[in-house]
C-alpha cells in the first residue's frame, strides 16, 4: 500500500502526549523519509545523547528549531 519509490519506517509511541492528535499510548505510526520539515508538521527527531527517537511537531523561533509535544506548546 506504500509507494515503493520512498522510504518508510514504523514508530511505536509509549506516552500519550498526542491523543489530541488521535494517537494514543501504544500505537504505531508509518513515518516518510524526508529531507526537510515546515513548520508546524510533525516530524522524527533523533536525540544522539539518549540514542532514541521522539515525535514532535517543528517550529522555527527567533531562528532556532523548536520542538514541541502538540500544537500551540
């Protein structure tokens, strides 16, 4: 049901930050590989000093990336 011609990896979320978001405590979600994220769209991002990932929304302030659990945090 995916394209072939991109990438795709499976999340599994254990917190329940985004069930405003319809995605609750144990669900899994399909992300694209992409190169670059606007603002406001919810992305993967990498925290190379816990070695996980965590789903947040992008915002960009004053210049620097801001991630945030929900939208309007």
């Amino acid at each position: 049901m995916l394209p072939r011609e991109e990438k795709f990896c499976a999340l599994k979320l254990w917190a329940s930050a985004w069930i405003e978001e319809g995605i609750f405590d144990g669900d899994t979600v399909i992300i694209r590989e992409q190169q670059t994220v606007n603002p406001g769209e919810t992305a993967v991002a990498y925290l190379p000093d816990r070695n996980e990932v965590t789903l947040k929304k992008i915002y960009i302030e004053k210049g620097r990336v801001n991630l945030c659990l929900r939208t309007g945090l």
